[in-house]
C-alpha cells in the first residue's frame, strides 16, 4: 500500500460517504424519532431542528455518487445495476423524505400532516436501513462474473449479515439524530428527548455487540488485516472508546461531547469497514478473484488527477460553507413564520 | 416491452418530470436577486415583501428539484452500466464536478435564504440569494458539459476493444468546452430565466385579474416581464447559434429537425408542415433559401440532407420535426407575448386588458413546455446515438438489469411522480391564493436595520 491517485481516491470517496453518514446520519434519526410524539407542535420543532441543514447534508450522499462515477466507474455500474430494486426503494425512500419536510407544513389539516409525518419517518428509517444492508453486503461480498457484473439476485441481498448491518444503522442514526436533537431543543420536548436518547443508546450497544460478533464468526475475511497489522486494532479500540463515551458524557449532561463521540463512532465504524475492504470495492463471493478493486475498477490516472484539482479547489469551500451555516444556525430551535 | 424501451421511456419520464423543477429554480434564483437587489437599493418595502414571497415559491420548486434530481445521478448506473463503464472516465467527472461546485453551494446558501431573513443583516441575505442563484447556474453548466460530450464529443480518445473499450480524457479543457457547449448552455440558461420570469408574469398578472395585492402583482409584473423580453429574444439569439452548430456538428440532427432529406443548395425553411417518412418528402409552408441562410449563413450554401445517411443512422424524423418546430414556434409566441405585455404596461392600460392578462397567466406554460421540447429534440435528434458517433443507444444498458425490474421501479416511479405533481400544484396553488404576506412590507428582526448609505 503506497500513496497513488487511486488510494487517494479511495480516501477521498470514503471521506465523502463517511460525511453523509455523520451529517444525514443525525437528520435520518430524527426522521425515525418523528413519530415518537403525537404533539403538533414537538414534531414542528424535531422538523425544524434539522430544516436548515438536512438539503446539504444529503448533497454529500449526491456528490459521494458522482465521486464513485467519477472515479472508479465500474464499481458504480457494477453496484448500481446489480442493487437494482433496493437502490431505487432507497430513492423512493429519499423522495418521501424529502418532500415531507417541504409539504408538511403547508396545510393546518390534521389527515394531511400525519400523511407527510409517516412519510418522513418512514422515508428515514427506510433510508437508514437500505443504506445499511448495502454496506453490509459489500462487506460479507457479492457474486460478481467474470466480466465485473453482478450475478446475485434482489433476494440474495437479505442475507442475515446485512440485514443485521442494516438495523445497526438504524440504531446507530437513531442515537446520533436522538442526541442531536437534545442539542436542539428545550422544554418538555428536551426532556423526552434525553429519555428516547438513553433507550437509544441501549438499542445500538446490543446490535454493535451482536454484529461485532456476527463479523468475527462468519465474516472471515475482514479480521486478518488486522492480524496482519496489530497496529490497526488500535482503529477497534478507539471506536469501541468513542461508543463507550457516548452514554458516559451523555449522563453527565454534556450533550455536545456525547454529540461529538457519536460522530467519532461514525467515522471509526467507516475507518474499519474500509481498512477491512481496501483494496477491493466490491468484495466478489464466491470468485474473489473477480473482485472490483481501486485498481482494475478506477479510471484512467489523467482523470483521477484532475478530479484531484477539482476536490482540492471545492472541498476547502465546501467546508467553509458548512462550517458558516451549522455557526448561523447554532442554538435551540426557535419556530417562526419561516419555518416548517 | 424490452428492457431497452422501457429504460428510454424510465429515464425520459425521470428525466422530464425533473426538469420541471431545475429551471424554474434557475429563472426565479435569478428574479429574486434582482428583486432583493431592488429592495437593497431603493428600500421601498413592496420588493421586500416580493422577494419575501416569491422565495416561498422557490423553496417549493427547488425541493422538488432537489428531491427528483437525486435518481438521475443514480439512474445512469442503475439502467445504463455498460454506458457508465464507458463514460464514467469522462462525464462522471461532469457530474463529480457539478456536485462540489454547485450543490454543496446552493443548498449551503439556500438554508440562510429560506430562514436567515432574521437571523442575518440585509448584505448577508442578499450575498446568500446570490450564492444560490449562482449554483443553480453552475449546476446547469456542468450537466450541459455532460450532454454536450454526449452530443459532441471532444477532448478523449478510445482506450481498449470490444466491451472494454472505454472513453478516456486527453484534454479536460477541450472536453468542456466541447464544440456544442456554449451555445447548449446559453440555450439551456435563457430557456430557464424565461421558465422564472413567466412564472413571476403568469402569478401576477392573475392577481391583476383577481383586483388583489395590486401593488404587489404591478411590480412583479414589471420586473418579470422585463426578465422575460430579454430572456425570450436572447433564447432566438442563441437558438440560432445553436441551430449552425448542429448544422457543422451533427448534420442528421438538422436535418431531422427540418426533414429534410435531399441534399440541396438554396435549402428551404418549414415554418409549419409535416414529414411523410415513407416518401421521404416533407410538405408544409416554406421559405426558399432559409435554411441554407440560418444553418450556414449564406442564402445558397448546401446543407445536407437525410439521404446522406443509412436510414440505421437517421434518428426518428417525425418526432424530431415535431418537438423542434413545436419548440421555435413557442419560444417565438413568447416574445411576442412579452412584448405585448410591456407595451401596455408602459401604457398603464395592460389592467384593462383582461385577454391579455388570460394570456399572460397562462404563459407560464409556455417556457415549461418549450423547454421540454427541446429537450426531446436534442435528445430524440442525437439518436441512434447514445454517446454521437461512438456508441448506441442499445449498447449503453445494464447486461444485469431484466425488463420486469425496469417495469416495476417505472411504475413505481410513474405512480409516486404523479402524486408528487398533484401536490406540489396543490401546495403551490395554495402559497398562490395565500398571496403576498402584508406583515412583510415591514421588515423585522435584523432586516429592519437601516442600511447604511
């Protein structure tokens, strides 16, 4: 393993589906915590506490997607068409999503904002979980021919592993959205927030538990990186350390450190998930020989500098944006006439 | 049907039912930097209170916008693998590029548009509306980059045979500014400000109907129009840019477009007509030498005709025909349309002219309607090619995908975009009865800062 363009950009697509999920992975969770309260007014606020953000926050899964089109096109074509339905049921899922917050609001009719209320929560939990099983079944690996094309079915994707990926996902956006709206919010809501968060917490350690497990006794192939490299084990420690820490700073009431170790659990899970992949994209099972790694399944070194002069000129402004309007939209959430 | 039929007519309908939304972002982006830049500089409240409103109706758009854009970054792997794997080299960096650049900027900047009115100062706002507007334009220029190349190809050279053969880039400047791309885009643009300002028109002039938020309706009404005059003269300007580009660049397409299909000097143009494929003839109202004037310059230059290709190599005549004269004689119908509005404006008789006012509501379709069309001719003219003169259409589609899967996500899609439409009219029609909020004429919280002068 040296530093080329394709390790780079290996990094690189990493560092943007790592993103989505520290950032979108907070508003899927509030999504899924939406129909926790049956209080106008409190499913306003949940709403609200994430209005601002949650379209940029998508973006990274948007631009995550042009990154792999970009920069290893067969593993886009490959996993795309081979994902078939689930890709789209994760689009549909999206969708409804989306347009729930926008149309939520606009009519005072009860019938139609528990319309849009249900399509939120289930366009997030729905999200969080297909985008989970996806990650799960690059993971455990798929049948891919020799010619790099899928050769699974739909049914072949619901394995028992990704599945179980899929619902610790879930778990895992559920604690981090339930944490972020604590953040958020004051008053009664707050408080019910901390309860939700604290059951939260428990739902996560059980299936981070159960999957560490799972992955230790039948996903052979991911553990001898870190055999062959004992250094790495360090990457488990840290992230079991960052999970640990979420319901210690959480019952001390320092919500912000709890906030910042549920995004660190994130980006460790991430971290492992691909030091136990690299160098492959698409892990093939039974033929590993056919894998799609950074190398067979890239584009050509010309096009991966130049997207490298692109990434270098955006992604410093892309983070100063970010930066600016999570600092304009810091502090509880305040309705007013603007809002959802 | 075949999974080849039923991926087109996916992402045509996904394709279509999206570019409802990016235009109109683009066009009212733009009328509200122009209306908030209006309130900055004269501080009379009625431009505050319409760029108040008219963002309302651009959240609606632009979410819809976000909300169906995110299945065509997808659909390309989903239904066209082979063509990805082809392409990825070359237009994923298009759409790579548009994501950073563009979308990271509109939506970043879109949050303080739509709820920063009072929690930033009135520069800062204005700076945000820019930003976002200015995304917008991006995404357009990035998204026409990726179609252009596929139109006109320019900057790559093939690397590998048979199905590993791929499009690799030997010059990214040369690959953006492909022959075709600054006509495209400047096409594309003017196509979506006129989307905007006859949206802004249509809206206004009903309120003018109505008797209701006059004041209010007047000065929308102005600034839109205005917007709408420019844009529809220039969409000609650079519609005829265009139509020479194709002309050097694509020479089916014209042809297709005009059905024409002997090669011939003193080319004629068909204001109105019809094609009969069979005969190879196409019979209608002509002007002698037209066409060989718009597409080469020059009354008696040749231009060629159908007839030059293996009939494997034509795209569909009628339909081309059809959607690009469908096109011409709408873009045309709006400027005429404008230009009546603001003469009566400036008469100040236009409130008493209630058929025109019918007009100038319904004209909000016209640019939606026109877009798509030409839209289905640029597309529909490229045929049989998929990436012009490289690859086919059919040899684009994913080896894996069956027709019953592409059968079911199109109903699927077919079912959930139709009750997206419906709300999304319903949602819009009730921001439009609603009105202009009256609270807005005095502006709040940090707005209501004076600016200094």
């Amino acid at each position: 393993m040296h530093l080329d363009l394709n390790f780079i950009w290996f990094i690189l697509v990493g560092i943007l589906f790592t993103g989505y999920a520290m950032l979108d992975g907070f508003d899927l969770g509030i999504g899924a915590l939406h129909l926790f309260t049956n209080k106008d007014e409190e499913r306003r606020v949940m709403l609200n506490s994430i209005g601002p953000v949650w379209d940029g926050n998508e973006v990274w899964l948007v631009t995550g997607g042009g990154a792999l089109f970009a920069a290893f096109p067969n593993v886009y074509a490959t996993a795309f068409s081979g994902f078939y339905l689930a890709l789209f049921l994760l689009l549909a899922s999206l969708i409804f999503r989306a347009v729930a917050i926008e149309f939520r609001g606009k009519r005072p009719e009860h019938w139609w904002r528990q319309m849009w209320d249900v399509s939120f929560a289930a366009g997030s939990v729905l999200s969080s979980l297909l985008i989970g099983v996806a990650l799960g079944n690059i993971a455990w690996g798929v049948p891919v021919d020799a010619d790099g094309e899928f050769a699974g079915t739909f049914a072949g994707l619901l394995k028992p592993y990704p599945l179980l990926v899929g619902v610790t996902t879930v778990a895992l956006f559920m604690t981090h959205g339930a944490i972020y709206g604590v953040m958020k919010t004051e008053g009664k809501l707050h408080d019910k927030l901390r309860v939700w968060t604290t059951r939260c917490i428990i739902f996560f350690v059980i299936c981070a538990v159960t999957l560490t497990m799972a992955t230790l006794l039948f996903v052979p192939h991911l553990a001898p990186r870190v055999r062959e490299n004992p250094w790495l084990f360090s990457v488990a420690l840290a992230n079991m350390l960052a999970i640990a820490n979420i319901p210690r700073e959480f019952q001390h009431g320092r919500d912000r450190r709890a906030f910042l170790s549920s995004c660190a659990a994130i980006v460790t899970l991430m971290v492992l998930f691909a030091l136990n992949t690299f160098p492959n994209l698409i892990y093939s099972l039974p033929h590993p020989e056919n894998s799609l790694t950074i190398y067979n399944a890239a584009s050509s070194p010309k096009t991966l500098r130049i997207m490298l002069v692109i990434a270098c000129i955006g992604i410093p402004a892309v983070l100063a944006y970010t930066v600016s309007i999570y600092w304009i939209f810091r502090g509880k959430v305040k309705l007013d006439k603007m809002s959802y | 049907m075949d999974v080849l039929t039923l991926s087109r007519v996916q992402f045509g309908a996904t394709i279509a039912f999206h570019y409802i939304y990016p235009p109109l972002s683009i066009g009212l982006g733009v009328m509200l930097v122009l209306m908030e830049g209006l309130w900055l500089k004269t501080g009379k409240s009625v431009y505050h209170q319409m760029a108040r409103f008219w963002t309302k109706v651009f959240a609606l758009t632009f979410a819809m916008g976000v909300a169906t854009g995110i299945v065509m970054e997808f659909e390309f792997g989903t239904n066209w693998a082979t063509y990805s794997r082809f392409v990825g080299d070359v237009f994923g960096s298009a759409l790579a590029a548009e994501g950073i650049f563009a979308f990271f900027l509109e939506s970043g900047f879109l949050a303080v548009l739509l709820f920063g009115w009072e929690k930033v100062g009135r520069k800062l706002h204005f700076f945000s509306t820019c930003m976002v507007c200015l995304g917008a334009h991006f995404s357009a220029v990035w998204i026409v980059v990726a179609n252009s190349w596929m139109q006109t190809p320019a900057g790559y050279h093939i690397v590998g045979q048979g199905l590993k053969a791929r499009a690799e880039i030997t010059d990214f400047w040369q690959l953006v500014f492909n022959p075709s791309m600054v006509d495209r885009l400047l096409h594309t643009v003017c196509g979506a400000w006129c989307a905007g300002a006859f949206l802004v028109v249509s809206i206004s002039a009903w309120y003018l109907l109505k008797k209701i938020h006059v004041e209010f309706a007047r000065a929308s009404l102005k600034a839109g129009l205005a917007v709408a005059l420019l844009a529809s003269l220039l969409q000609a300007i650079t519609g005829d840019r265009n139509a020479k580009g194709v002309a050097k660049n694509q020479p089916a397409k014209l042809a297709a477009f005009e059905g024409l299909y002997e090669t011939r000097s003193n080319a004629p143009l068909t204001i109105v007509g019809w094609v009969d494929e069979k005969n190879e003839k196409t019979s209608g109202i002509r002007v002698p030498g037209m066409l060989s004037f718009l597409a080469r310059g020059d009354f008696h230059a040749p231009v060629t005709g159908l007839k030059e290709f293996k009939p494997a190599d034509r795209p569909p005549v009628t339909a081309s025909f059809l959607f690009f004269h469908a096109m011409a004689g709408l873009g045309f119908g709006l400027i005429g349309i404008a230009l009546l509005g603001i003469w009566y404006l400036r008469q100040d008789t236009l409130h008493e002219r209630r058929w025109l006012l019918w007009m100038l509501v319904l004209s909000a379709l016209g640019p939606q309607i026109a877009n798509q069309l030409g839209w289905f001719a640029a597309e529909v003219g490229r045929q049989p090619w998929l990436v012009y003169g490289l690859m086919r259409t059919p040899e684009g589609l994913s080896a894996v995908v069956k027709a019953n899967a592409v059968l079911a996500t199109l109903v699927l899609f077919t079912f959930i975009y139709f009750l997206l439409f419906a709300v999304f009219i319903y949602v819009l029609n009730d921001k439009i009865q609603h009105g202009p909020d009256d609270a807005d004429l005095i502006p709040s919280g940090k707005l209501a800062l004076p600016t200094r002068h």
